[in-house]
C-alpha cells in the first residue's frame, strides 16, 4: 500500500494533514516536501497518523525532523505511538 496524504483545513487556518498507510523510504520525500510548503504559507501542519501501519526507519527520522520544524503529530496507533516514543519522538 501506498501513503494517501488528505489536507484538512480546520477553521482556525489550522492546516492537518491525514496520512493513510506506509510511512517507508521511498515516501518520506513527498510528506516532507509538503509539510516544508505548508509551513512557508501557513505555519507546521499537524500530521494525523491514525491511518498509518507501517513506519519504518527512514520514516522515523522523517518525523523526526518534522517534529523539530514543529509539526504536531498525533493519532497514532499504539504500534506506531510505541515506535516514536521508543525514538525520543512527542506524540500528542
């Protein structure tokens, strides 16, 4: 599977982002390329998790870093939530 990345604006010009399936290598790029352009035009965007199964070590430290850019970063099954917080990575 793929990762689908879906924009929700919310009413505060608060921008989410929701990403379903596999956070893996050959995916980090896209995620980080759009947050960077959100973050230019609006500030970091909060990234859902909750549809996400798969993380893998190079999507680990994609989130990393977008977590120090200060994205948000919330929803996460326990499986990915325990991965992150196993990396010294802030779920909210």
């Amino acid at each position: 599977m793929m990762l689908r990345i879906t924009r929700e604006d919310t009413e505060r010009g608060k921008i989410t982002l929701k990403l379903e399936g596999r956070l893996a290598q050959d995916l980090v790029g896209l995620l980080e390329q759009e947050c960077s352009t959100l973050h230019a035009l609006s500030g970091a965007p909060t990234l859902d998790l909750s549809g996400v199964t798969f993380v893998d070590r190079s999507g680990v430290q994609a989130l990393k870093r977008l977590r120090g850019m200060g994205c948000a970063i919330g929803g996460c099954s326990d499986l990915v939530a325990s991965v992150l917080k196993a990396e010294g990575i802030r779920v909210d």
